[in-house]
C-alpha cells in the first residue's frame, strides 16, 4: 500500500474564504416573480400556464393563482435575476399569444 504525504499540504480552515472577502455577485442576486391578478384572465388557464412553464405542481399553481385572486398578486418563484427576466418574458409572451392580460412582474428580494 502506497501513502502519499504532502508537505505543504493545506488544512481545511485555511482553504475558508472569509466573508467580507466574498465580492457580491450581482448576476447571483435573487428576484421574486410575482403574479397580478387580472379579470380577464380564466383562472385554469393561469394555472396552466404556472405549471408548463414554471414547472409548478398542480396544487401549489393553484394555490398561487389563488392568492393572486383573493389578494391581487402572488409569488411564483424566487429566481437569479436572469432566470427571472426569462421567465417573465416567456410567461406573458404565452399569455398575450393566447389572448389573455397576465401580468408577471420582478421584484428584488
């Protein structure tokens, strides 16, 4: 059996990169999408559209169509700002091809 010794080998709390010396990463910065609830759009359709393109179960779409119902908007997902901007882009393209005015917004966490 061969054992292999680094004299320089390293431990592992001197391989900890501190905090403060952590430099932000704006592209890593998360967003919410939000729904706003409208009075056009039928509510099956948005939960549709909640889970074919944010990947959503059909109970937890509900439940978010739900509470932008009852409150005027709701949290779908919270995303990387990039991430976020497709996924608004693609939601609302969807929904003005198909006719309807759902509005997705971004709001910074």
């Amino acid at each position: 059996m061969r054992s292999i010794a680094h004299s320089n080998a390293e431990t592992p709390s001197q391989n900890l990169v501190q905090h403060s010396d952590l430099v932000r990463d704006s592209s890593r910065e998360l967003y919410y999408v939000i729904l706003h609830n409208d009075n056009v759009t039928p509510y099956d359709y948005v939960i549709y559209l909640l889970g074919s393109l944010f990947m959503l179960s059909e109970e937890i779409a509900d439940h978010i169509a739900w509470t932008a119902h009852t409150k005027g908007s709701a949290v779908v997902v919270v995303r990387p700002r990039e991430e976020a901007e497709k996924l608004v882009k693609a939601a609302q393209g969807r929904a003005k091809f198909d006719g309807f005015p759902l509005t997705f917004t971004l709001e910074q966490e």
